[in-house]
C-alpha cells in the first residue's frame, strides 16, 4: 500500500486558495530514485529533480516526457468518514527501463514555468522500491483517495 507525504508549500498554498485540484492547472507527476528522502521542507522541485530517473522509456527533466500529466483529477467530500480525497486516472509509464523507483512525486506546474525551480512540490507517494525492466509501470490511483485528508 502506498503512503503520502504533503510537501510544507503545498500545505500552504492550500490554505491560501492556491490550487484547484480538480479543476484547471497544470499537475504532473514524477518518478523518483530511493537516492532521495522526503523531505517537507523541499518548497521548490529543483531540490527533488536531481534524483528523478531517466533512461530508456523515460526522460527526466522539466520538459521531460517521463513526467505525466494527472488527468481525471476529482474531489471527493466524505461526510460520514469526515474526509476529503483527491483522486486521479491511473498512470503508466511504457516499456520503462530506467533503473529503481520508489516513489512518485506530484507537482504544479504553473504556466509560465520556466525551469524546475518554478514548480512546487505537493504529495510524496512512496511506493516501495521498483526495478524497471522495460515492460510497463502503471500506478493504479487508491479509488480511496491517493491523497485523504482527516
């Protein structure tokens, strides 16, 4: 089972009314490598980016295409559990073969980003140490919320 981690910004930003998860911005996902530890205090995704993976079927970097966009992003109050969750498609990346993942990191891209060091950090998934070995990777989103707010 995967476990979240909210990132000290995004917390922040969801106070201030930055994001709107399930309606327009731009959200993405990356891979990163067990080389990285989470940290909530990394505000910006240059202190993260270092560690992404990169190789065949997976190209790291801000206009990477190993990044994947969230599409299908919804918002879902619980009243009986007292809960919120935010849910999104499933995602897969195809024929990967670009060493260990463990975890996949959300951001938001604003528009206008320029560099890694204007995208913000929000959810670290941990999801166990993976070998890519050229087939695919498919992060199956928890129909439960991949990120749950008590």
């Amino acid at each position: 089972m995967a476990s979240a981690s909210l990132y000290n910004q995004f917390k922040y930003d969801l106070m201030n009314g930055v994001h709107e998860l399930d309606g327009s911005g731009t959200y993405k996902t990356m891979l990163v490598a067990p080389t990285y530890t989470f940290d909530a205090t990394d505000a910006t995704l240059d202190l993260i980016s270092g560690n992404e993976i990169s190789g065949t079927g997976y190209a790291s970097g801000f206009a990477g295409a190993g990044r994947k966009a969230l599409s299908g992003r919804t918002l879902t109050k619980d009243d009986v559990n007292n809960l919120a969750k935010w849910t999104f498609d499933d995602l897969t990346w195809s024929a990967i073969d670009a060493g260990t993942f463990n975890a996949l990191v959300i951001f938001l891209q604003p528009g206008g980003a320029a560099d890694d060091g204007d995208c913000i950090p929000m959810v670290y998934i941990n999801v166990g140490a993976t070998l890519t070995d050229g087939s695919d990777e498919t992060f199956l989103c928890p129909s439960g919320g991949a990120v749950v707010l008590a």
